[in-house]
C-alpha cells in the first residue's frame, strides 16, 4: 500500500513542537513533500533535518501566523520549494495563562486572537486563492475543546477557538465547489510545552500538579492525552481518505466533550 500524502504537499504551521511536531513525524513518514514553519526557527530547522535524515523531502520555514506577509512569505517558500500547498495545518496557537477573565491584559488578548483566529484569515488570503487555481485542497485547523467545553480561568483562549471552529466550519460552506475541504480537530488537553504554559498560571508544583490532576478526572478516557493522538486524526482529515468529509471539527478528547 502506498504512503497515505505521496504527492502531497503540505504545510504544517507550529510544526516544531508538541502536537505540531508530532503532526510533522506522520506526514513526513506518509511521503508528503512537507514545510515545518514556527515562528521558532532553530526548532523548525532541527525537526526537519532530523526528519528528512532518510530522504524525506522537509523543509523548514520561520513564520509569525499572525502577520499577513509572514503568512504569504510562509505559503511563497513553500510554492517554490515543492509546489503550491495541496494541505495546510494551522495548528499554531498560543496559550492563556489560567487568570480569571478581568486580570488578562489587553497585548495577551490581542495575542490570542492574533495567532489563534487572524492566521486563518491570512490562510484564506494567501492560500486559498492559489488552491483554488490548483483545483482543491485540505485546510485542517487545530482548534480546542475549549470551543465548546469552556473552563473558568480560561475564557479568551476558549472564545479565540470557538471563533477558530465557527470560521472553519463558513470556510467549508464557501469553497466546498472549488474543492478545498476544511476541517479541524478539537483536543482536550494534550502533554506538551503549551500545556505546561498555561498550567504555570495556577502557581508552583504542587498547585500545578493538581490542576492537572483534576484535568485528568475530568476526562472519561481518565488522561490526558499525547500529541501523537491528535496528529493521527489530523493526518486522516488531510488525506484523500477523508475526501467526502469537510467542515466537521473532530472532539479528540478522551470524550470530554460528551
Ligand atoms: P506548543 O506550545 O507545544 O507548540 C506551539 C508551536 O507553535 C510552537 O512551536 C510555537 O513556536 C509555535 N507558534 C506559536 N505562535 C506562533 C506564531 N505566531 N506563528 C508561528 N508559530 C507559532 O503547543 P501545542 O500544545 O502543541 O499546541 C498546538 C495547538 O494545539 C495550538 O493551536 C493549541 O491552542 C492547540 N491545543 C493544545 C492543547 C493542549 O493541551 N496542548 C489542547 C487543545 C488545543
């Protein structure tokens, strides 16, 4: 059987860590033509030379989501390194520190809207018109549980992702007959550098060990969950398999959202 994204060209934003890293391994382990872009060079560079080691062709590219022509610099590198992009990730997104709504400052809010809603905006203007032109494509956004199971402490992060899964699903409904799907995943909390970001808001060890206890309890499955769990869905609504499905936001879990 062949590789599930040969020929495929994909870009995967926040590809340097934790669910983006992991989103990386798979899709370079299933043949695409891969650009790791993060706003954090030295890891992106790092991933993709570990990565491509075996000949898989990966390339890494520093970009700031949130910014207009990073974004099109981002989608241009990829253009001329292996074509035009037949799958977009947006998977970046930053982190509210656990603070009650009041005491969040107005350059943190803007942040989270920034990297977390505005880079699909800038996904639909330098992207999506040369998708169209290349006759479809597959956006997959990383959105978050947060969405649609909010918890206090944590309510700018959660209205920037319930933004994040309304607009995926509207971008679905507008370019369903030119052939791009869009979809996204919703984790609940996964172990990685965001997750402990945020958790420092609760205070020292021992505080943060229980939030994430409680974390825990409060997921069916009874954990929290690791990036590879979330990137095996993600990988699944990028590729052709997935070819009739497009404007669903997948919970990814652990059945938090039941
Ligand atoms: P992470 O902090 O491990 O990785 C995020 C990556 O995004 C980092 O490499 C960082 O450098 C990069 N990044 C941040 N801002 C950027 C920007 N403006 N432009 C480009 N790159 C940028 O985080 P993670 O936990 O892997 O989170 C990935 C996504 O998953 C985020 O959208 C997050 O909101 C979402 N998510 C995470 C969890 C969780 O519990 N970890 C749960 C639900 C949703």
């Amino acid at each position: 059987m062949g590789k599930r994204l040969s020929g495929k060209i994909a870009i995967v934003t926040g590809g340097a860590s934790g669910l983006g890293a992991a989103i990386s391994r798979r899709f370079a382990a299933e043949g695409a033509r891969l650009v790791i872009a993060d706003l954090d060079r030295s890891r992106a560079e790092s991933l993709a030379a570990e990565l491509g080691a075996d000949g898989s062709e990966v390339a890494a590219c520093p970009v700031d989501v949130s910014e207009g022509p990073s974004y099109e610099a981002m989608v241009s590198f990829a253009t001329a390194r292996y074509g035009i992009p037949n799958i977009i990730v947006n998977n970046a997104g930053v982190p509210q520190r656990y603070h009650v709504a009041h005491e969040v400052d107005e350059a943190s809010y803007d942040r989270l809207y920034d990297v977390n809603v505005k880079s699909l905006y800038w996904c639909a203007v330098h992207a999506i018109p040369a998708m169209i032109e290349n006759g479809g494509g597959a956006i997959v956004n990383t959105c978050s549980v947060s969405a649609t199971r909010p918890r206090p402490m944590n309510t700018w992060y959660a209205g920037s992702k319930a933004a994040a899964v309304v607009t995926t699903k509207a971008l679905a409904l507008e370019y369903a007959r030119q052939n791009i799907r869009v979809c996204g995943v919703n984790p609940g909390p996964v172990d990685t550098p965001l997750l402990a970001d945020a958790l420092s808001g609760f205070g020292g060890a021992n505080e943060q060990a229980i939030a994430r206890g409680k974390m825990a309890e409060g997921i069916p499955l009874g954990r929290i969950a690791q990036p590879e769990e979330i990137a095996n869905v993600v990988l699944f609504l990028a590729s052709d398999e997935a070819s009739f499905v497009t404007g669903v936001v997948v919970e990814v879990d652990g059945g938090r959202a039941i």
